[in-house]
C-alpha cells in the first residue's frame, strides 16, 4: 500500500524524491503519512499515531539516506 514517493525514499533515489515533490507539487501531508491500517492489513496500525505521520521521514532515517531526510524536513515546514 506504499506509495511511489514512499518507494523512491527506501530506495534512496533522492532524485527521485526531489522530482516527485517539486514538479508534481506533492501535497506531503497527505503522502507522507503511513498508509491506513485499513488498507495495509496492519491491525497494529489502527489508531492514528504521531509517528504515523512522518513516515517518509523514518523511512530516510532507518535506511540511512541522509540526503533525503534533510530535504524532507525542509519540505515539511
């Protein structure tokens, strides 16, 4: 249920990443966020929780793609 800017971020394409955000105006509130539980089947997941919500950002941080975790912080002000 991951969606392509969620893949290009584990992937650490920051290339990628950038484009996706940049020239299709990627609204990160939106995409960011972990997907539902609802969709993933992950009953885990069913309450909403803060660390849901910055998802794309743990993604980078676990993966260790530096790069793309300073540009999401920039993007998420």
């Amino acid at each position: 249920m991951w969606n392509p800017l969620q893949f290009a971020v584990y992937g650490g394409h920051f290339e990628v990443v950038k484009h996706l955000i940049e020239k299709f105006k990627v609204n990160l509130g939106k995409t960011a966020p972990k997907s539902s539980a609802q969709g993933e089947g992950d009953v885990v997941n069913e309450d909403e929780k803060i660390e849901d919500t910055v998802f794309l950002l743990q993604i980078a941080l676990v993966k260790e793609h530096n790069e793309i975790f300073e540009y999401l912080l920039e993007e998420f002000h």
